[in-house]
C-alpha cells in the first residue's frame, strides 16, 4: 500500500473520533500531533489537514492541483490534411 493511500485511511478509521473532538473545542494540529506521537499516524499535519477536509466535504479523493473552474482546457484535434493558412 502506497504512503498516500495508507494515511488516507489512517485518516478515514479516525475519522468519526476526529469529528467528535473537533465539535469538543480540539484543533486538528493538536489532534494530529497526538496521533503523530503515539504512532497512528505517518503523514505530514498538511496531507492530514487535506485528507479530513476532503472527506468532510464528501469528496472521493484529496483535492490537488486542479484546473481552475471558468478556463475550459485545451484539446488537441488531429488534423491529417493540414490548411494552407495554418501553415504560412
């Protein structure tokens, strides 16, 4: 099992007792730096920020580098007979 995948579900076991201490007035720094220290956890504060953030929002997957939303991506079209004006 990838590094990713492993603390994503490190994350989501943890994830009901997360929300619970959350509601109690617990930070997620100071959550994370107790599950760091007794060895529940092997990712970095920031992967676990984005991991209890995704599945807050019920997202499948982290969020990572997106496309922002609005600008429509380019797509490549082959064209085997060329324009002559494409050309010049």
């Amino acid at each position: 099992m990838s590094k990713r995948a492993q603390a994503r579900n490190d994350v989501v076991l943890r994830l009901a007792e997360i929300e619970d201490q959350s509601k109690k007035g617990w930070s997620l720094r100071a959550m994370w730096k107790v599950l760091k220290e007794n060895g529940e956890l092997c990712c970095a504060y920031s992967t676990f920020v984005k991991h209890v953030q995704a599945l807050r929002n019920g997202d499948s997957q982290p969020r990572g580098k997106t496309e922002p939303q609005g600008k429509k991506s380019k797509q490549f079209t082959w064209n085997p007979v060329p324009d002559k004006e494409d050309l010049i």
